[in-house]
C-alpha cells in the first residue's frame, strides 16, 4: 500500500488546548505524525510519497469560499494586532444570536469554529492545505487503479464542516477526497468513519446527499465531544435519508460492542455497493488513548484492516485521531497490514 506523507505537517503545532479547565499541552501534535511514520516504514508497507499539489479547487468544492478565504487570512489578522500566541476563538453564536461574520479577527474565529481546543497557528494554512493534498493525492492513486492507498497527514480533518473549525480538524481531508472521487468519475462514494469521536464535519458535509453514505462508529455524544451531534436517529435529509447511519456506543466499550458495530456498519456499505470506500481512519479507540473511553487493544486493529479489506473495494484511508503518542505508529500499522494480508 502506497503512504501519501509531507513534513509540512510540523508547520502546524498549537501550544496549548482547552482541557479540564485549563490551558495544556495540545495532544494534536507533530510526534504523532513521526511516530506513523516510522511505523510504516518498520513494516515495510510500501513506497512513501510526497504528495501532488491539486490547488484550492478540490477545498472549494466541500467547504465554503468565505471559510477558506478566513483560513487563508487568519493568521496574518491575528498577527497584525501583535500577538505571538496562538489564535484561540472566544465566544460561540449559540441559539438566537445573528449569524454575521464580523469584521474583527476575534470575531472571525468565533464565527468560523465551534470549540477552544483548536489553536491556529503561523503555519497551520500551509500544513491544512498539503494535508488536503495529500488525501486528493491518495484519491488519484485509487482513481488510476490502486487498490488502497493511506493517507497520512495531520492536522485531522473530520470534526471540520463546510464552514467552521474544531476538534483538532480545520479541512475535511476524508470529505475532501470523497468529493475529487465524485467529481472524477465515481458514482458512489462511502465514507467509514471509525475515529472514536463523531465525524460531525463529514456528517454535515454529506448529510442531504444519497451519492455519498456515511457510516461512524463513536462514543455517544450523549457523554463525549463533539456533544452536538452523533446520534443514531441522524439518518440524513431531503435525497440523504437513509444515508447517513450513527452506531454510538457507550463509555468502555471493547472489541465485542465495537466489532459487532462494524459488521452493522459494514453491512449497510456492501448494501450501498459504492465504487469507493474512503476510511476516516483514527485510533484514538485505544485503551490506552488520554482523552478516549474505549477500550480496544493493539492486536484488534488488524482485525479491524482484515474486516474492512474483506468489502473487497479499494480503499483510501486518511488519517485521523489518536493520541495515544507511543503507540499510535503500532495501532495505524496494524489496520493497514491487516487490511492487506
Ligand atoms: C478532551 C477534549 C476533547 C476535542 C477532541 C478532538 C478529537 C479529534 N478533554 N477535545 S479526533
Ligand atoms: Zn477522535
């Protein structure tokens, strides 16, 4: 299997996320990365290489212009009232308040993200865009043949929607590769997500749309971020009803709850038969993951690759979530060896 990989993602690394009430080292960091990195390379998974540049189009095409533009612009706002730290949003337009981009680049963060947790930092717009580069990169790979490819970038992508940031996520990597499969021939795209937090961004993205399924496993968000959506009787709208399938799970779950929910979620996509499976792939359902409340060990995620290698459609898979630093490389390479034994 083919790794799409850039250095760029080190351009992107927050100092500090809100956390239990305090300001702390961000567990979205470039370690993460380094430590895929050299996991892949240990198992000999296949060559590793830079992506192509495809430009702002294929961003544009799932996120909204007026997004993209604030992204772009950003960090130069923030840096121009003469701050050096990293750019954090303060207040949120919750229920009633006025839907209206402010001028004030305190006011833009806000507008344009939904939590504290997901600082901008000099280099996050360069590190954002290679990382959709790199997801478009591996979407070409399949587009010409190959069976599977990984894309492995950072920052994650899929808590970002058509026009807001958070959880870690500011360009929905996964969303933006289904869309260049779409917009390049494919009738039929699913995207599994098995992150342990909700893929709201990719949710949201498709929710109205029937070419692309979406299909996540995750903690319920009756206990667990992102809160606000995630439940299982979100099943899509308009031309979308009936694709979009929700498996919550409760706190703790192990291998027995979270295979059971696969062989669910595995079943609605082989009903779908799309051309293409795009996986959402983080790992941050390990036991050992710092802020995750499941409990799956290293050895079950090759039996999660084997299980969704088994659709026998080619699969990209985009690097998501997982924060467990030590193991994260083990547990990422485990479902990409087993998804190719
Ligand atoms: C934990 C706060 C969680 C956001 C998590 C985003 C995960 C992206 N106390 N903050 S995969
Ligand atoms: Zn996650």
């Amino acid at each position: 299997m083919l790794t799409i990989y850039s250095d760029d993602h080190r351009l992107h690394h927050g100092k500090g996320e809100l956390n239990d009430g305090e300001l702390q080292p961000c567990y979205e960091c470039p370690e993460r990365a380094d430590q895929v990195l050299e996991a892949v390379r240990r198992a000999k998974l296949g060559d590793i290489v830079l992506p192509d540049d495809f430009g702002l189009g294929p961003v544009r095409a799932v996120h909204d212009v007026r997004y993209v533009d604030f992204l772009q612009r950003a960090w130069g706002l923030w840096a121009a009232e003469g701050r050096s730290s990293d750019a954090l949003p303060l207040a949120w337009p919750v229920r009633g308040m006025r839907q209206l981009e402010p001028d004030y680049i305190d006011g833009k963060l806000s507008y344009f993200s939904f939590d504290a947790g997901t600082p901008i930092t000099a280099g996050t717009w360069t590190a954002v865009t290679t990382g959709a580069n790199i997801a478009v990169t591996g979407a070409a790979r399949l587009l010409a043949g190959d069976a599977s490819a990984f894309a492995l970038s950072r920052p994650p992508g899929h808590h970002a929607a058509r026009d807001y940031f958070g959880g870690y996520c500011f360009l929905n990597n996964a969303a933006i590769a289904a869309q260049y499969l779409r917009d390049n021939g494919a009738s039929r795209i699913a995207i599994l997500d098995v992150d342990y937090h909700h893929g709201n961004g990719t949710q949201s993205i498709f929710y109205d749309r029937s070419d692309v399924l979406f299909v996540s496993i995750h903690a319920d968000p009756k206990n667990e971020y992102p809160f606000f959506l995630g439940h299982a009787d979100e099943r899509g709208a308009g031309d979308g009803d009936g694709y979009n399938l929700n498996l919550p799970l409760p706190w703790q779950s192990g291998a027995d709850k979270w295979f059971a929910a696969l062989e669910t979620g595995l079943t609605r996509v082989r009903e779908f038969a799309p051309d293409y499976v795009v996986v959402s792939l983080g790992v941050d359902t390990y036991v050992g993951d710092p802020i995750s409340q499941f409990r799956l060990e290293s050895d079950d995620y090759l039996e999660m690759g084997s299980r969704i290698a088994a659709l026998g459609m080619p699969l990209l898979f985009v690097l998501e979530g997982g924060y467990a630093v030590a193991e994260v490389g083990t547990n990422v390479t485990n479902v990409l060896l087993g998804a190719t034994r």
